[in-house]
C-alpha cells in the first residue's frame, strides 16, 4: 500500500485530526479547569482581601481529588447495626458557605421564530397553481402570466430561503439548548454551587400562547436544567415577623445546607421573572403571571438561610450582652419581580401586590442598628443609571393605545431610590436610624445582556444638598479604585447586572461568594465570572468530532473490505479517473473530417520587403 493511495491518505489525516477532536473535546468539557473558573475564596484571616485567583482555584480543584478527602461522619443515618457510617465528604476550610451560580437570560426560542411556521412550507407554489389552472380570477391573461411569474420569482428568493432558514433555526434551537445546558451541568459539577439562580427571561417572549409556552418549560427543565427543580411553593415563603428558616449554610462543599441534611439546593433551580416571561408592567396580566408561576414559581417570595456559629440560641438573640448589636449571621435572599414598580400598569391589582410585598420586606426587616443579617436581592430589571455608566442606557416606550408601559432598560430614578431606601433603609440623613447606613446587602439582576457591575452611594456629607441628596453610581472597579466603598458618610450597595449566557455574549455565567467575617460581625462578598465562548465553538467542536467518527468508521470499514479481498486502493483509483475523464469528454472531443475530403491547411508566408 503506497503512501499515497486513498487508505493511506484516511489512515494519515485521523493520525493528524483525531489528537486535534481529543484536545478540543476535552477543553470544551472542562472549560471551567482550563479557564481557572472558581468561586471566590475567603481571606484566610478575618478582614482580608478575597482571593479570586490560584488559590480559590486550588481549593475548587480540590472538590474533584477523592484521595485527599477526610470524611465526616452522618448523625442522620446509620447501619443496621446502629454504628455511624462516614457518608460525605468534610468541607474543605476555607470555602465559602454560600456560592450562588447566577445564570442570565437564556431566552428559550421555539416556533415563533420558525418561519415555516407562520409562513407555511411553500406558500407561493399553491398560488402558483391556483394561477396556471385557472383556480384564481384574473382579467386578463396578461395578468394571470404577470402574478405567475411573480409567483415563481417568490418561490426562488422566498420560499426556498426561509424553507433552509426554518431547517437552520430548528437545528440552531436544538443545539442551542444543549450549549445552554453544557453550561449549566460542567459549571455546576466543577465549581459546587450551594445556590443557583436564573435572573429572568427564561423564555423568549411573554406573548407566547399557553402551549408553546408549556413547550419551551419543558424543554427548560427536561434539556436546559435537566436534573433541576423549581422552588417548592411552601417553601417561597411570604415575609413574616416569626418566620421559619429554609435551612442552614455551611453544611459541606456540595451544598447541604437544608434542615433535613439533604443538600436539595444544589438542586434547585431559583427562577426570577423577566420581561421576556410576564412582560413590562404595560403587559403583565393575571393570565401570565399564573402560568409562569405554575411551570417556574412564585414571583416574589424570600428564603432565609442561618449559619452556625456552634452555638445553641435563638436566631433572635444577640450573640452577647457586652455586644447587643449582633445576631446570630443569616442570608436573606428576596426574589422580587420589579417589572411592574413603574407606571403607568396594566394590572394596578399585580402593581399593588408588588408594592405590598416590598412593604412587607421593609417591615419585617432587622432594624438598620443590628449587624448579622444580610439581604440578597435578585431581581430583573436594573436600577436606573445615568448615561454611560452601563452599555443599556436609560430607555422609556409606552403603549400607544393606553399609554402602559412598554418597554424600559432600566428603573425609573424614583422607583430605584424608593428600592434602595425602602428596601435597603439607607438615607442621605445623617440622622435617620443607623445614621443612615442602612443594612447591609447586594443586588444581583439580569436584562442587560452585557452585563454591568457598579456601586450605588448617596453622599450624606454634601451641605449643599440638604434634603434634596440624589443617589449616585460609579462603575465597581472606579468606586473601589476611589475608596469610595465603605466610606464613611458614604452608604451604598452593590449591584451586579450578570452578563447572559446566550451565546452571542460568550456564554457567561457570575460566581458570587459569601462568607461572614467574625471580628467585624458582617458577611461578605465577592463575584467573579467564567465565560464558556461564543456557541461557534461548540458547534465546531461537535462537528468536528462527529466528522472524525464518520472518517473512522470509514477507515474501519475498508480495513475489513481489503481483509476479505477487496481492492479499495484500487476500485478508488480507477474510478477517480473515470469521473474526471467523463467530466472533461465533451472538451476534449476532436473535429471530426468528412470522409473522401482533407484538411487543407495554408501556411501564411511573411510579406516580402520590396525596397
């Protein structure tokens, strides 16, 4: 067999291509390794700096090495000999105990954006026929030619470009939920959320009808979030005064942080509504709230989290006498549609339930003197800022038939000094309760595809302002830069927009951090995030790699033709020939010369110089 022949040339190209399939492969599977994905690690001592590089990447690396695993024994199983079995693995030190994965805006797409769908398969050819067999009422026949011509010119240039778009969007819809989900199961198997959470526009659009609507849920949690579950209705809780806790924080590095020990949140799946689900506030009705509800959960409830300090009080109690500020540390996460905190609505009922329970936060808040609690606010829609500050600027459209809100970038000025105060209790009086510091908390959203992380402050020190201070904002990196974070004089909060994780913004996902730090008895936080790339590359890869088993099978299968006597080399070789040769017959034809006559030809003799 010579080098060159075509088994040769199949042998040597899978030598080439198949190490080249291995290593894209594998970096596509693991691409929170090779990117060094982590979430923030905590300082190793109290009022340190956050690590987000090599070190939480060590420590998030150790998760995956079994032999280096100490175990712990379960006090809630036991043999049926009544000894204790090590039944998960202790948690590595320095982790922290609650690690929310924030995904944003996947925006399921389905048959509305099918054009066959809408269009039909080939409109224009039954018109076409309705013209040529007289079916249609025409004038003249001159017309009746005109509006057939124009018929098959719309079959060319129509019909034909959206029946191969409709074959594109379907294959492009099935592959993008599975990009989508790649993301979701190696980012959640590499780095062991505690928490995760969706920030809105699950779906992508609210005016789906209930069926394909019902469809994209499906394909949401059967594909997307396959092995996920939506937030149990009695669990959501209302805010109450005496409330009871969703669980416990800090139970292990997978999470198990629920009252019965059995890690479920790493499981759930905290959905958040998006424009794209129930609509603008000029588009949220009764009818769409509902359905969202019932396939993803409730629009606005909290989940109050505790973690154990290894002493036995209640969660009302502060830690010591010498210290009556302080509390037993509990997260409290508030889900919250904030769609409709703008006017004018469509549903004033829904608008007033909003408001009802924002107002029932407030009131059921710690008071702003205490320290202990933290608020984790997650939401869709962003807070209002200035021109500039993110990539969505600041955008108002309204209905034209009832002047409803339509559409909106981000808050209105009001409604987010009415959230950051309300909710937050922070205030520009340097005399209000807590001079004004307000409680401690962070705001995660989605909407902007971009993504944007920026800090909120109102300077209580300005005299000229009086009453009339207005709430500023610094992108996060700038006000940390500035030292206007913790400032005196200075409250403010956090606010991360998480870039989407929809392929056209490199597939990104937020790894947030919290951790409570003892000698200032406060939590904190820290984000990072870990994109995956655009979805040409797992399109590619996956290609690629299914391109390299059809050539292997190939290659198996001559291997077994020649091992039964078959010439493949050879059957190959002649007919390479053959198909070339039968291309070309037609040119390379001679003129063929009537018999009994010759071809004269004349040589044409140079000019002779006369001179």
């Amino acid at each position: 067999m010579s080098a060159s022949s075509p088994t040769a040339i199949l042998r040597n190209g899978l030598r080439l291509l198949f190490p080249l399939a291995v290593i894209l492969t594998t970096y596509l599977y693991l691409y929170p390794v090779f990117k060094t994905c982590a979430f923030p690690l905590p300082p190793d001592h109290d009022g340190g700096c956050a690590d987000t590089g090599h070190g939480a990447y060590i420590e998030t690396a150790k998760l995956h090495w079994p032999p280096h695993k100490p175990t712990v024994k379960d006090t809630t199983a036991a043999d049926h000999d009544g000894t204790e079995t090590p039944s998960r693995p202790a948690p590595p030190s320095r982790l922290a105990p609650f690690r929310l994965l924030s995904l944003g805006d996947p925006q399921l797409e389905g048959a509305t954006s099918i054009p066959t769908n809408y269009l039909g398969v080939f409109p224009h050819v039954s018109s076409l026929i309705k013209h040529v067999t007289f079916q249609s009422h025409h004038n003249s026949l001159r017309e009746r030619a005109r509006e057939s011509l124009h018929d098959i010119v719309d079959i060319l240039f129509d019909d034909v470009f959206f029946y191969f778009e409709s074959l594109r969007k379907r294959l492009d819809h099935f592959g993008n939920d599975f990009y989508l989900a790649h993301q979701y199961r190696t980012l959640r198997w590499w780095t062991r959320p505690t928490h995760i959470t969706v920030l809105g526009d699950l779906v992508g659009s609210q005016w789906l009808d209930d069926d394909e609507f019902n469809l994209r849920a499906d394909r949401y949690w059967s594909r997307v979030f396959q092995g996920g579950e939506r937030v149990p209705d009695d669990v959501a809780t209302y805010p109450a005064d005496e409330y009871d806790l969703t669980g416990y924080l800090g139970g292990g590095d997978g999470g198990d942080d629920t009252l019965d020990g059995s890690g479920v949140w790493t499981r759930r799946i905290i959905n958040v509504a998006g424009n794209h689900d129930i609509g603008y506030a000029g588009d949220i009705n009764t009818e769409r709230t509902e359905r969202f509800e019932r396939a993803f959960g409730k629009i606005n409830y909290e989940l109050r989290f505790e973690l154990p300090l290894n002493r036995t009080r209640s969660r009302t109690a502060t830690i010591s006498e010498d210290e009556p500020d302080r509390l037993v540390p509990e997260l409290r996460i508030v889900v919250l549609n904030d769609m409709n905190l703008d006017t004018p609505a469509l549903s004033p009922e829904l608008q007033d339930a909003t408001y009802s329970f924002i107002n029932k936060v407030i009131g059921t808040s710690t008071a702003v003197e205490f320290k202990g609690h933290y608020t984790v606010i997650l939401t869709h829609v962003p807070l209002y800022k200035p021109e500039g500050i993110c990539v969505d600027d600041p955008l108002f459209n309204f209905h034209d038939h009832d002047g409803t809100l339509k559409e909106q970038n981000q808050l209105s000025r009001d409604a987010s000094k009415g959230f950051l105060e309300g909710m937050l209790g922070m205030s520009g009086d340097v005399g209000a309760p807590g001079r004004g510091r307000g409680r401690p908390g962070i705001i995660l959203n989605g909407h902007d595809h971009e993504g944007c992380d920026t800090w909120h402050f109102i300077n209580q020190s300005d005299p000229e302002a009086g009453q009339q201070r207005e709430w500023e904002v610094k992108r996060w990196r700038q006000a940390r830069k500035s030292g206007l974070v913790g400032k005196e004089g200075l409250p403010g909060v956090r606010e991360i927009t998480v870039r989407s994780m929809m392929g056209e913004f490199g597939g990104n996902a937020g790894l947030l951090s919290m951790w409570f730090d003892e000698t200032s008895w406060e939590w904190k936080a820290e984000y990072d995030s870990c994109p995956m790339g655009t979805q040409h590359l797992w399109w590619f890869v996956h290609f690629f790699d299914l391109g390299i088993v059809i050539a292997a099978v190939v290659y198996v299968f001559v291997l077994v033709l020649n091992g039964v006597g078959v010439d493949v080399d050879g059957a190959v070789m002649r007919a390479l020939p053959s198909c070339l040769a039968g291309g070309k017959a037609k040119e390379s034809k001679q003129l063929q010369i009537p018999a009994g006559k010759e071809a004269v030809l004349e040589e044409k003799k140079p000019l002779k110089e006369v001179g």
